[in-house]
C-alpha cells in the first residue's frame, strides 16, 4: 500500500471546498491536478473565501487537527469597505460579540489584528473596485473557527467583508501559490508545520 498524500491548494473564489456535491456549484475537481482516490478537504473555505486549503487522503488528520488538545493558529487577510480605524482593530482584538445559530450569540476570543496592505504576491480580483471605493486590509489570526466567523467579526464593527483570504495554518503558509495551483508536501514536512502529534 502507497503512503498518504498531502497538499496545499489555493482556492479560489466562487469554489466550495469539496469534491462532490448535489448542488448545480463549482467543485474541487475542476482543479487542474490529478488528486489520488480519496483525497479530501480538512476543514473548509467557504464559497466567496480563498486562500489556503489543506486535502490528504490521511483520515486521522482532520481529528489532530480539529479534536486536538492545541489549538491551531490560522490567519486571514480582509479586504474590508471604507478605512478601518486604529481603535476598531483594538474592539476586534479583544474579542467582540457575534451572531451565532437559533438566534444566539459568540463572544469571539481575543486575537491578533493589524491594519496591513495587500502583499504583492496576491494577484488581483478579476472585477477591481471602483477607483473611489474606500477600503482597508486587516490581517486576523486567531485560534477558532466558528462559522463565518471573520466575516461576522468585521461586519460587528461596521465594516463589509470585500475579500477574504486564509493566508496561513500554523507554519504552513500560502506564500506566492496562485488561485488553483497546488503544492504537495511530505508527511514529515506536513505533520511538523501544523505542530501534528499522534
């Protein structure tokens, strides 16, 4: 029997992060990579998020990384409408109260945030902007993952979720990999990024 595979996919927009599905969406297999059998998705992006997306045919690795004692460090670049403020990001830092499911709410934990500019790597939308939308980027990293949860965590302070990118999972980082372009790594490179132990 062959080893488990790993790898790192850039998701792009308008992608759900599965490879099967009974609705009319666009797929993982329209990806332009020849997966193994059995390769899936841990975790998700949702549809209009991209960025980093981690696939294996390693079953246990959902659970390390999920059901594990550590929590993992994941961090997002936001796109958001008008200028953020620096007291803002202090709110967002700190921890702030969201939606969450039977009409419920989420006091987020407090987390890493800083106002940031685009890095030159990230290629651009395909629809820009208007010339005289104002905007700001925002880098997140946080430790949990519920739900929408940045994109609530930012619409919270008033501001609308433009674009969002995960641009890191603990060590494993997105760097320069464009929309659709994989990388496959070793399972002693995979494991020891995203600090896994059995």
């Amino acid at each position: 029997m062959l080893g488990h595979r790993y790898f790192m996919l850039h998701k792009p927009v308008d992608m759900v992060s599965q490879f099967k599905s009974h609705h009319d969406v666009r797929l993982l297999s329209a990806i332009d990579f020849d997966f193994p059998e059995g390769t899936h998705a841990i975790g998700r992006l949702d549809n209009k998020s991209e960025g980093l997306l981690l696939l294996t045919t390693d079953k246990k690795v959902t659970r390390l990384l999920f059901q594990g004692k550590t929590p993992h460090n994941r961090t997002y670049l936001v796109q958001v409408k008008n200028v953020v403020r620096p007291e803002t990001v202090e709110i967002l830092a700190r921890g702030i109260s969201i939606s969450a499911p039977h009409g419920n709410t989420f006091m987020t934990s407090p987390c890493e945030v800083e106002l940031t500019v685009k890095p030159s790597c990230l290629s651009d939308p395909e629809t820009p902007l208007h010339q005289n939308i104002a905007y700001s980027w925002l880098k997140i990293s946080l430790r949990e993952g519920k739900y929408h949860q940045v994109r609530k965590m930012v619409a919270a302070v008033n501001h609308k979720c433009i674009r969002l990118v995960r641009v890191s999972i603990d060590d494993l980082e997105l760097g320069s990999l464009q929309p659709g372009e994989v990388k496959e790594l070793s399972r002693d490179q995979f494991y020891k990024k995203l600090n896994l132990s059995e």
